[in-house]
C-alpha cells in the first residue's frame, strides 16, 4: 500500500485513490487520453493527514482517461399483483475508466490561470455562451368586432334572448 492517497470526488461520489490506481467513475466530457484534474476532499502523506480547505486546495490528483465503457446491465422489473400490471426495462450506465497518474501536495496554492487551464483540459465544464436578449415580444393584434345581425337574416329577434329552441321552459309558456 502506498504512503501517501487521496479522497476525491467525482460525479457525487468519493473515491480512495493512489498514484497508478485504475478506477471506474460515471462518465466524463473528456476524450480517451486526455488528463483531468480531480478534487481532493482529503490527503494523506505519511502520518500527515490534510482536512482543510486551504491546504486541500494544494493538493495535485491528475489522471488520465483510459477508456470509456458501460457498465453491466441493470433489469428493472415493477409487477402489481392481481392487477395484470408488468413493466420490465434496462438500464447500462455511462462509464470512464481513470488511471491516476499524480497524487502529491504541491508547496504552494496553483495559481487562478492555471486551474482555469486545467480545468478546461480536463474537467466537464463548458464555456458559457454570451447571454441573449429575448426578442421584443409584439402586441396581439385586435379582432375585428362582430357585426350585430339584424332582420336581414330572416329570424325574428326577441328582445336579445336566444332562438325559440333555447328558450327556457317559463319563456315559451309566456307566448
């Protein structure tokens, strides 16, 4: 086993790691062969154990991505008895293959360009595009109002009340 390893975390979980330690994390934006800096939540180097937030910022976890595979087939079964209700599915998740190349303490802070660098080699950010505007929304146009019909259509009116057929049972004993 070796004297000095790392905790860092990817894709929401925590991985114990060495220098030339092989693991499988959920996959990364990052081509086969390209290095990526991982972040370290602990450190430790002979008997030294490194827990604070400064100090883990000087902490160096590279790795190289060896390959990117799949994961073994998950069979999903729901079944609700005496319903007829039977859902089957499968699932096979994304992975990256991390072969780590460095775990040390470096002697100072990175400094802001640098990490920046690393993290566009390595880590699965994208650049941000510039903000749009929304486009200036136009005001609806007005309907054209409805002409009242008038005795060219050839049905009496009453009053402003509906047909005969609409009529309610105490309007047509009124007539």
């Amino acid at each position: 086993m070796a004297t000095s390893y790392a905790i860092v975390q990817t894709g929401g979980k925590q991985y114990r790691v060495e220098k030339g330690a092989s693991l499988l994390v959920e996959k990364l934006a990052v081509d086969e062969g390209g290095k990526v800096n991982l972040r370290a939540v602990m450190f430790k180097d002979d008997g030294d154990v490194v827990l604070d937030g400064d100090k883990l910022e000087r902490v160096k976890v590279e790795a190289v991505v060896a390959e990117h595979v799949r994961g073994p087939k998950v069979r999903v079964f729901k079944y609700k008895p005496k319903k007829g209700y039977r859902r089957r599915a499968g699932h096979r998740q994304a992975l990256t293959r991390l072969e780590v190349t460095e775990v040390r303490m470096l002697s100072r802070k990175p400094s802001a360009r640098a990490t920046k660098q690393g993290e566009q080699k390595g880590q699965a950010t994208k650049p941000k595009a510039p903000a749009k505007k929304p486009a200036a929304k136009k005001p609806a146009a007005k309907k054209p109002a409805a002409k009242k019909s008038g005795g060219a259509s050839g049905k009496a009116s009453s009053g402003g009340r509906a047909s005969s057929s609409r009529r309610s049972s105490s309007a047509k004993k009124e007539k």
